[in-house]
C-alpha cells in the first residue's frame, strides 16, 4: 500500500468511528400552525379544537426553540472540536516540515478581537 493511499485510509477510518462525525444534529421541525375559521360560525363550532390547537401550538413552538437551540450548542461543539483537530494537524505538519504542503497557509485562530 503506498503511503498516500495508507494515509487516506487512515483519515477515512478516524472518520467512520470518529463520535463526532457518528453524532447527527436533530431534525427540528416547525410545528404546523393552528386553523383560525374564517367564518363566525365555524369559531362558534370549532372553539374548543381551535383553541386547544393554539395551546397544543404554543407547546410545541416551545420545543421546537429548544431543539433548534440544542442543535446549535452541538454544532458550536463539533466545530471546536474540528478546529482543535485541524491545529494539532497542522502543528503535527509543521514539525514534519510539510507547512508548505498545506495548500494555503494556516492562520491562528481568531479571537474574536478580544485583547
């Protein structure tokens, strides 16, 4: 095996067991919005189902917000988690002298323009 192709192997086999690239964001999926009746009638009617609607509506609104914020938090992590793994790689490439082989020269991290 040449060592390009034992490398590519390597990196495809750190993936496929790698937590990070197995964790899958949740689906967060908006909830579906109530019925309002247009006529006077159908309120009259429908008042109690329309109404439990808006709750049920409310309630699931508010899920949705925690999913959406939950897969944020796992996304801000993973990408920590990336960035911390491309810095080791290219610290590691740097000492084996292969910075130039990079493709673009890496820059620091930014920190966010805090000093």
């Amino acid at each position: 095996m040449t060592p390009h192709r034992f490398i590519t192997a390597a990196l495809l086999t750190v993936l496929l067991i790698s937590p990070a690239a197995k964790a899958q964001a949740p689906v967060c999926v908006p909830p579906e919005e109530p019925w309002v009746p247009e006529r006077d009638a159908d309120i009259e009617a429908y008042v109690d189902l329309v109404a439990a609607d808006f709750e049920r509506y409310f309630s699931a609104l508010t899920q949705h917000f925690q999913c959406l914020d939950q897969a944020w938090q796992d996304s801000l992590a993973g990408a920590r988690a990336v960035s911390a793994a491309r810095e080791t790689f290219v610290q590691r490439a740097t000492a084996l002298g292969l910075r130039a082989r990079l493709g673009v020269d890496p820059q620091p991290p930014s920190d966010g323009g805090r000093k």
